[in-house]
C-alpha cells in the first residue's frame, strides 16, 4: 500500500499542475514516504447520470463494477483512494474551475455521499488531504473559490480533510515555475513536511 497518493487532474500530459506536482513528491519521496502517481487522464470516467440507483442500500453505482457491469475505472480510482494515507490533489483551474474529467469524478462520488448520510454511527478520523492548483490568470479574487468548495465536499465521503492548499497564479507555462528558484524550493520542503503524516 502507498502511504501518498497524488491526484493528477489535468488532462495534458506533463502539464504545468503536473510538474509542480511532481515537485511536491520529490520530497515526499526524499523524506522516506513511498508515493503513488496517478495520472486521472490515464482512466476512462463515465458522468453519473443522476439515476438515483445509489440512494438506496447498498448504494452501488449503475456504472460501477458493484453492480457486475463494470463500465469504467471510477473504482479504480476510488480503490486507490481509499488506500492513501495522504492525498494530493493537483489541478489546474479552467473558467475558474476544474476539469471536466476530474468532474465526473468528484459527481460519482454520490453513491458515497449517499452511504454517508444514511450512517447511523460517526466516521472515522479523517485523513489529510492537500490541493495544489494552478491557474494561468493572474487576477481574480475568487479564482480558486469554486475548486476549493468542491474539493471540500468531495474529499469528505471518501474520508478525507482539506488541510491546506498551494494556490499558484500566472502558471501559464513550465517557464513560470522553473523561473522561480523559491517557488520549487517551497514545494519540494511542502512535500518533506508532510512525510512525516505519511510515516507516523
């Protein structure tokens, strides 16, 4: 089992939000957590369509592999998920807000949501959960808002808590962070920081 899981949501290969990623895990990795990349573009995600299937006990998605007619790699990923100790989340921003594929992620995660509300005992603890997002713009004051509430209420079914967050404006080129000496040296101790939750 992976102690770190990195979420990579941006549909280009090696994209600006991948790199300062991959930054972030140079770090885990040199402080001692063993990590696991997962790239979301690698795996075919079918939108819900709000059917209502899972509201129900045992909540399982019509799309999903539960109900013995696997259609895509939602729980795939969900497995994956649920195995990490720490999470991050790394994603650009378009039209101030995620991607369309990352999505269709976050409203699959109903069924889950679903089993949550009908809980009659409290959760666990929750696990720590990072986000790091990128944006080309560099004005606006609300930028980063949307992606942040969904992220929140995303994260919280699948047992996670958006502890912290690294907001990254004016990213719109690898130039604009590997310019940056301080900003890679930020990331890099980011992620030697948070080894230790892994490690613990």
């Amino acid at each position: 089992m992976k102690q770190a899981l990195i979420l990579l949501c941006s549909p280009r290969v090696h994209g600006i939000s991948d790199t300062a990623a991959n930054i972030f895990a140079q770090g885990l990795c040199e402080a001692g957590a063993t990590t696991d990349i997962l790239p979301l573009r690698a795996y075919t995600i079918a939108p819900c369509t709000g059917c209502g299937a899972c509201a129900q006990p045992p909540h399982a998605c019509a799309l999903s592999g539960s109900t013995g007619r696997k259609k895509d790699d939602a729980d795939d990923i969900f497995a994956a998920l649920r195995s990490a100790r720490l999470l991050l989340v790394a994603s650009p921003i378009y039209f101030y807000h995620l991607p369309a594929h990352f999505k269709a992620l976050v409203d699959r995660t109903q069924r889950y949501w679903e089993q949550q509300r009908t809980m009659t005992s409290q959760p666990g603890a929750l696990r720590p959960a990072l986000a790091l997002l990128t944006a080309g713009r560099i004005q606006g004051r609300q930028l980063f808002s949307g992606a942040l509430l969904t992220l929140g209420h995303f994260l919280a079914p699948l047992g996670f808590s958006l502890r912290e967050s690294r907001l990254l404006r004016g990213m719109e080129s690898h130039a604009n962070i590997h310019e940056r000496p301080a900003l890679m040296a930020g990331l890099h101790a980011w992620g030697q920081d948070w080894a230790s939750t892994c490690l613990a």
